[in-house]
C-alpha cells in the first residue's frame, strides 16, 4: 500500500519525538539533563525544522538551522542543515531527498544564499548540489614533540566561562571562508555541547585579549578543542601553556585549519598530520549569491556560463556573469532565444560553490572537468576572487 504523505514544519510539540529518532539514527543515549537542555536549546535556537509524516506518522525529518557565515570578509546568511534522519522502516522511499529539496526552496525563500552540511555520504550530498569545502588538519603530537616552553611578558587567565572568548574568535573567523559569525545563543548552548573543558586566554602585557584556548585532558591525552590567536606571541605563549602540562599527558590532539604551520615550528617536524574532509557547501541563489559577492576590484570581466542545478532549477541556465571596476558582481540569465554570443564555461552549482568558497581554484577545477570551456574567460575570473582559506571550526 502506497504511503499517503505530507512534509510539515516541526512545532516543539514534536520534541520528544524527533529526539527519540535523532537518538536512534545517530546511536545517541542521553541523559535527562541533556534532554532537558536540548529542550531548552531548541526552544531558543533560530531554525526551521522540517518533517515527513507517512500515514500521519513522524518518517524523516531534517533541520535548517539559521546561522551567519563569512566569505572573503563578509557575512552572508547561510542555512545550516542537521538532524537528517529516517526510521528505517521508512528507509530507500526518498523521504529525505524529498525533505531536502523543500529545504533549499525554504532556504532560497528567506533569503539564505548558503547552506553548509555534515555529511553521512559526501557522495550522496554531492547529487543534490552540496559540494566539499573545508577540510582541516588533525594533529597528534607526543609529549616529546611539543614545542619548547618559552617565557613570555603577558599573562594565562583561566575563565569561568565563554564569554571573553567571542571577540577573539570573530578576530580569527573573518580570515576564512565558511567560518561561523557566532551568536550569543551559539556560545551559550553549542560550544559548551560540543567543546567542554577548561577554557584559557592569553592577555598581553597591557592587558589585551590576543588569544585562547579550550582544552580537556583525560586518560593522559590532552584535546585541545580551540586554539585560537590573534599574534605571534600569543601562538607561543598557548603551546609554552601546552606544553606545562607535560607530566600529566603523553600526547596532545587538536583540529587546525589546513594552512597551519605547526610543524614549521617544531624541533621535530615528523608529527602526525592528518587532512580530513570536513563540511559541504552548496550556494542556494545563485544570482543573489554572485550580486552580494566581494569581488576584486580591476579591469571589467565578462563571460558567458552554462549552470546545471537539478534540485535548485532557479539556478539552471545560461547567463553573461560580469564583474565591474568596483568588484560588483552579476549574473544576467540570457532568454530561450539568446545564444552565447562568445565562448564560456559550463559547470554545475557544486563546482561553482568549490569555487567561490575559495576551495579549489578555477584552474582546478577545470583540471578534472568539473568546469569545461574557455581556461582564459576562467583565469579572469579567478584573478577577481579574493583568496581566503576556508575553515570551519564548529560541527553541527
């Protein structure tokens, strides 16, 4: 018998139910405590949540949370998907394709011109538009290994909680692409969720915040959860930090963005260092994404492109993109009877989202096909996209 279906908005009379499946999906078991404080998160938090009901039962579910991110220096609005999840009795009936293709109509209708995602499946995501675009480091260091414990003139100031750390993370965010512009509600519910422990700053010889860091040690190893600063001496003094915990640790690991260069810095530079695939972006608007876009300012490019987005047909076909002297972007849709008046370039929102981001370049991107046609109008193109790193350091 066919399912009778319909896909509503989740109201916080649906809490019990949705955690009951979150918590089978994800293998979870928590605890009354941590019942009541995602009750109390979820009441507070800034999000849509969307659900399939089969036969008037809760099948599938997803989560947009509404969140703020940066891209060369500029904040954009960006719709956080989490919490996909299906029953499995409910499972391979395209409930969550179904449920995702309504949240990118939802996300382009209030105006989110980016979405980011955790993936089970980076190959599954791929399909619906989501392309990688962030990894980070992984380091495991030994004891032995750590930098070298060195005076410096300020001072280490253990916090009692998150607060005097938001103006150094925001410091740091607005250098990557695809970092979190935080909110109050975010410290107050998710880092502590996410990243408990103790929490540090390091305040310079006049005073002034330049740096931080948010760590646990258990069993003899130390996780460091952020390592955050603004200066040179501040990088210094948090390792010198580290590095006085050495009779109660045999190893430190923490997450860094992929242009750290920790390992420069070392006696010994034959550290464990891992590249791990992070989060998925997809750009939702495609024209309103390249019209809000920072672009370089200098000589005025124009292109044609061919843009192939099936779950999101708004961004589907052909256009002039041109970018002015002052670094203002446009995406101009040619009609069913223009043609492309000079050679362009194809590609599919995934890869134009790569590009964007800063994750991979136009050139490589055309070096395996993922944009096809003229290299000369992509380079131009390329020359008026700022370079930032991506990193994202949270996890949703």
């Amino acid at each position: 018998m066919q399912d009778t279906i319909e896909i509503k908005q989740l109201g916080h009379e649906f809490f019990d139910q949705s955690l009951e499946l979150s918590e089978f999906a994800f293998q979870l078991k928590k605890s009354a405590e941590q019942k009541e404080r995602l009750r109390a998160m979820s009441l507070e938090e800034p999000a849509d949540r969307w659900a399939i009901f089969a036969n008037d039962q809760l099948a599938a579910q997803v989560t947009v949370l509404d969140l703020q991110t940066y891209v060369a220096g500029k904040v954009f609005s960006m719709g956080g998907v989490a919490n996909v999840a299906t029953w499995p009795e409910y499972r391979r009936r395209g409930y969550v394709a179904k449920l995702l293709v309504h949240a990118i109509q939802e996300m382009k209708k209030k105006g989110q011109l980016l979405s980011f995602l955790s993936p089970f499946s980076f190959s599954f995501y791929r399909k619906f538009g989501w392309e990688t675009y962030t990894e980070h480091k992984l380091y495991t260091i030994e004891t032995k290994q750590l930098p070298p414990r060195s005076p410096y003139a300020g001072q280490m100031v253990r916090e009692v909680d998150y607060a005097p750390l938001h103006s150094i993370y925001e410091r740091y965010a607005v250098q990557y692409n695809g970092a979190l512009q935080r909110s109050e509600h975010w410290w107050k519910y998710r880092i502590p969720q996410r990243k408990p422990g103790s929490v540090v700053t390091y305040r310079n010889s006049d005073g002034d915040k330049q740096g931080y860091l948010i760590y646990e040690v258990r069993d003899r190893m130390m996780t460091v959860h952020e390592l955050i600063y603004l200066k040179e001496e501040a990088r210094r003094a948090l390792w010198s930090f580290i590095a006085q915990h050495d009779s109660m640790i045999d190893r430190v690991q923490f997450r860094a963005p992929v242009d750290d260069l920790l390992a420069d810095t070392l006696g010994d530079p034959r550290i464990k260092q891992e590249i791990v695939p992070h989060f998925m972006a997809r750009i939702v608007d495609a024209e309103a994404f390249i019209s809000s876009y920072p672009f370089l300012q200098g000589k005025q490019v124009q292109c044609m492109i061919e843009l192939h987005d099936e779950y999101a047909p708004w961004n589907t076909g052909k256009y002039e993109w041109s970018i002015d002297e002052e670094g203002n972007g446009t995406l101009s849709r040619l009609s069913d009877e223009e043609t492309m008046r000079t050679e362009g370039i194809a590609l599919d929102i995934g890869a134009l989202s790569a590009w964007l981001m800063g994750y991979r370049s136009g050139r490589q991107l055309s070096g395996y096909q993922r944009i096809q046609g003229d290299l000369e109008a992509i380079n131009r193109l390329q020359n008026r996209i700022p370079e930032h790193k991506t990193y994202l350091s949270d996890f949703f």
